[in-house]
C-alpha cells in the first residue's frame, strides 16, 4: 500500500472533477480519504464519493459511490426497495441499493487497477467511471421521482421498462 501514490490520484480527480464544474470537497470518512463532488442541478442525483483502497500491493480499487437520494419517509423508501430489482436487472457496471432505515438510496460501482499502468490511462478509466456512474444515478431519478413524488404508483413501474441499460 502506497499512501502517497493514493494521494496524488485522489488529488488529480479531484482536480478533474473541479474542471468538470462540480463543487468538490475532500473529507475523512469512516477513515477514508474520500473526495466527495456535490451536483446542484434540480432532479440530479445529490453527490458522488470516490476513494480508493488497496487489495493487492499493485492493485487498488476505485470506488464510486453516488448518493441517489437521501432524507427518503418509510413509504418511500419501500417503493424504491421494490424497484430496485427492475433498475439492476440490466446494469452492466454497479448496482443500486437502499438503506431503508435512513432513507438513503444509492447506486455504486468501482474499478480495480494495475498502479503499475500510466497514470493518464488510470484517470480516463476513473473518469469513465464517474461518467457511467452519474449517467446511471441520473436514469434513476428519472424513474422514481414521480413515485417519490406521489404522482405515479409503484406498482405502474415494477415492469422491464424501469430497467436502465448502461452505454
């Protein structure tokens, strides 16, 4: 594990998510070094969280983590909780999950790299996931705001057509 190798890649997408116009912060959590870049469009999901760890010595994960929607009642966040075997049933990258106790509903997914590839391939590989990731959480309020919303039953959505499939 190499922490200065860890910083230095936080700190160029960090920088990469900065040039994308996102407000971004870095923060400890749970004792993680976490950049965390906060979306302000109305109907967007709320904020992306990247960090990395290690499973090998030459190997580190990427982890991307998108906060779909918090703050979410109980009814709500069963609603979702039914949905989203329709929305992972065709994702190719991540999945989407709720942590009905909290309202919290999420979709994550991560990359494993080689730290001995060049660095500029690393970060269009992060960057790509990023992309993915925002595009998929983005589909997602698409789909379940109306339900959030109390304008459309659940039970209209629990059908293929609520599935996403990722470009």
């Amino acid at each position: 594990m190499n922490e200065a190798w860890d910083k230095e890649l936080l700190k160029e997408l960090e920088e990469l998510l900065s040039e994308a116009g996102l407000e971004v912060t870095r923060e400890d959590i749970a004792g993680n070094d976490v950049i965390v870049a906060e979306y302000d469009g109305e109907n967007e999901p709320e904020d992306c969280n990247v960090s990395v760890m290690h499973l090998t010595e030459d190997s580190t994960e990427i982890s991307v983590m998108i906060s779909v929607m918090s703050g979410l009642d109980e009814k709500q966040s069963d609603d979702i909780a039914a949905l989203i075997p329709y929305l992972n049933r065709y994702l190719s990258v991540g999945s989407f999950g709720i942590t009905k106790q909290d309202g919290y509903f999420w979709f994550g997914c991560s990359n494993v790299i080689d730290e001995n590839t060049e660095r500029s391939k690393l970060l269009k590989v992060a960057a790509a996931t990023v992309d993915i990731a925002y595009g998929t959480a983005a589909e997602a309020v698409r789909i379940v705001l109306p339900v959030v919303n109390g304008e459309t039953p659940v039970s209209e959505l629990m059908n293929d057509d609520t599935s996403i499939i990722q470009f």
